[in-house]
C-alpha cells in the first residue's frame, strides 16, 4: 500500500495560537485514510507533521496487509 496524496483539510486556529488539525492520506486504492481532528501546538510544523503520518499510515497498511496475508496462509488458502 502507498500513500500518493497528504492533505490538511482543517487547520482551525484557536485563541491561544494552537490549531485543530484534520488530515486526509490517500492511498494507491483511492481510499481515504483520516487523521484528527487533533491539536497542533502554536509552533508545530502541520506540513512536516504531515509526511511523518503518511509513513506511519503506510507502515500501519503494509503491516496490516502483511498480518491478513499470513493469517490467509496459516488458514489453509490455495495461492
């Protein structure tokens, strides 16, 4: 699984300079994979926190498919 497009699609400031943040990662599939809403402080990157979530969305695909994968296998299904 590949994420091909990371997107931020809320960035609501608040009064005291923090942000609510709501991401959207699309994978090679199409579907869309969310994150947040959550609370970036005043100072945060959103942008490098973005690419640093899409790899962790992958890795989490990847495993995932791995784990389906091999409980498949360990099932008996005919490959």
């Amino acid at each position: 699984m590949t994420i091909v497009s990371s997107t931020v699609i809320e960035d609501s400031p608040q009064i005291d300079g923090r942000r609510w943040i709501t991401e959207a990662h699309t994978d090679h599939l199409g579907i869309v994979h969310r994150r947040g809403p959550y609370m970036a402080e005043a100072e945060q990157d959103v942008e490098a926190g973005l690419a640093a979530n899409a790899a962790l969305i992958e890795a989490q695909l990847q495993e995932a498919e791995i784990e389906a994968n091999f409980a498949e296998f360990t099932n008996g299904a005919d490959f």
